[in-house]
C-alpha cells in the first residue's frame, strides 16, 4: 500500500499547487487511467488528443437545452479533465516530456472552452441576438489571460519548490533561439508549434515585469541555482497564492458552469467569469509582483548571500 501511495504520489507536480478536488478525484482517476495507458503503450499526446474530442462533445451537448444533453455533457468535461490529469501523469512515470505536449496540453484546454463558449453563444442567440457574441469573446479573453497567468505562477512557485527539472517553466529567449534554429522548409510544424509557444511565453514576462527583473537579478548575483534560504522564503510568500491559480484553472470554473447550466441561465456563467474571476485574477497578479519587489529590495540589501 505505502508503495502505491509512493509511487501515485510520484506522478504529481507537487502537493503545494494540486487542488482539494484533484488529490481527491481528478489525480486518483487519472492515475488509474495513466497506469492503463501506460500498459498499452498509448503516449501522453494521444491521451491529450483523446481530451480534446471529449471537450469539444461536451460543448456540443451545451447547445441543446435540455438535462440529458446537459448531464452527458457534464460527464463529458470531467472525462476530459480526468484525461488531462492523466496525460501529465503518465508523461511524469514515463519520463515523455517534450515542448509539443505542453502546448497541446494547453491547447486542448483552449478547445474545449472554445466549443463550450460557441455552443452557449449559438444557444442563446435567439434571444440575446448579437450581444450574446459580444459577451463570449469578451469573456473568452479574459478566460484566456487569466488561465495564462495562473499557469505562470504556478510554474513560478514550482521552480523554486523543485528546481528546473520540476517546472516547466520557458523564457521567450531561449524559444526564440530554439525557433531560429529552425527551418520553415524542414521544421515546418515544429516551428510553427514554436511561433505560438514564443508568443505565449513573451506575453507571460510582459505581464509580469517585477518578476523578470526579480530573475535577472537572481541569475547575476547567484546563476543558475537561488541560494537555500531565498527559496525557501519565495515558497512560503508563493504558496497563499496558489489557491487562486488552482480558482482560475479549473475546478472553480467548471462546477460554476455545471451549476448555470443546470439551473438553465448559462449567461450567469460569463457574469461570473468576468466579475468574480477577474477580480481574483488582477488581485493575484498585484500580490505576485509585490511579492517579487520585496525580494528585489532584499536581494540588494544582501539578505541573501
């Protein structure tokens, strides 16, 4: 039993950044899955291929009003969801890491809210004619940069949790490097998987210019590795603010959209995103670039040597 628990343990990114509902759920199922994949030899990126089809049903059953459509395409999201913890996992205990995953991953993610979003969008347009157009993409922005950031902050805190190897953490640098390395003749896709990655990342620093500052100054005063004791307070600043990565990832998210749509006000749903979320979103942002100043100020006071 206590190797089981070692070993299903071993599959996570860390207790720190893994949700009540994921250690409790999502991980458990996932793992079972990752386990039976892993044992037919079906690769972390099919699993997220798989995910994307599951996603995109359920956005397609929101369409229709009415509770069966509504209740399969509730199963169908959390099926998909239990396939995206399982793709990670597996990639974890199959050392299969690679560029192309992670962004298919969040890729996938984009799909199933893109569909979720069209579908509630096509539902609702009888009655709410063009505004309802208007209120999904601007929704859909929003869902987007915070998502971003959250995924940001989280790869933040588990750098300096668990070094380089356990984050997945990229600097636009080093991207664009690595894209013009490459040929649009030979690489196409690979360069092109590139291009968008470069942008995503580069859109991450800049909205996060304390903490680049933060990095540069770490990086010429110690390189490569913090010492012990700036990590440790790093972690201990970070982790109050990993409830509200987890808020602006999923779980939150969905059971609010599951709760609209049952009750049949999904519009209810955009109002929560573009309220309640935001707000969670502009506050986690301010609090992490406070947080980095401080460290600044103290790295320059020689606090830490």
């Amino acid at each position: 039993m206590e190797n089981n628990q070692t070993a299903f343990e071993s599959t996570l990114k860390s207790k720190d950044t893994e949700e009540f509902i994921d250690i409790y759920f999502y991980r458990p199922v996932g793992y079972c899955w990752a386990l039976l994949f892993k044992k037919l030899g079906i690769t972390p990126n099919t699993v997220t291929i798989a995910s994307i089809f599951l996603g995109v049903g359920a956005g397609i059953c929101f369409y229709f009003d009415n509770m069966w459509a509504t209740v399969s395409g509730i199963f169908l999201l959390i099926w998909a969801n239990s396939y995206d913890s399982a793709d990670g996992q597996l990639a974890r205990m199959t050392k299969q890491f690679s560029v192309l995953g992670r962004i298919l991953d969040g890729f996938a993610g984009n799909l199933w809210f893109t569909s979720i979003y069209m579908a509630i969008a096509f539902r609702l347009y009888p009655e709410w004619n063009g505004w309802i157009w208007i209120l999904v993409f601007v929704t859909g922005y929003f869902h987007s940069k915070q998502a971003e950031m959250a995924d940001y902050y989280r790869n933040i805190h588990l750098l300096f949790l668990k070094g380089k190897a356990g984050s997945e953490l990229e600097s636009s640098k080093e991207l664009t490097n690595k894209f013009e390395l490459l040929s649009w003749k030979e690489n196409f896709i690979k360069k092109l998987v590139l291009f968008f990655y470069r942008n995503y990342t580069s859109d991450q620093e800049h909205r996060s210019p304390k903490f680049q500052r933060l990095f540069r100054l770490l990086k010429e005063n110690f390189g490569d590795i913090p010492p012990e004791s700036f990590r440790k307070d790093f972690r201990e600043k970070s982790l109050p603010l990993m409830k509200y990565t987890n808020i602006l990832s999923f779980n939150t998210r969905s059971i609010t959209l599951f709760i609209t749509l049952l009750i049949g006000y999904p519009w209810l749903y955009f109002l929560f995103e573009l309220t309640v979320l935001n707000v969670l979103f502009v506050y986690m942002t301010v609090r992490h670039e406070r947080i980095c100043k401080q460290f600044i100020l103290d790295i320059k006071e020689g606090v830490y040597k």
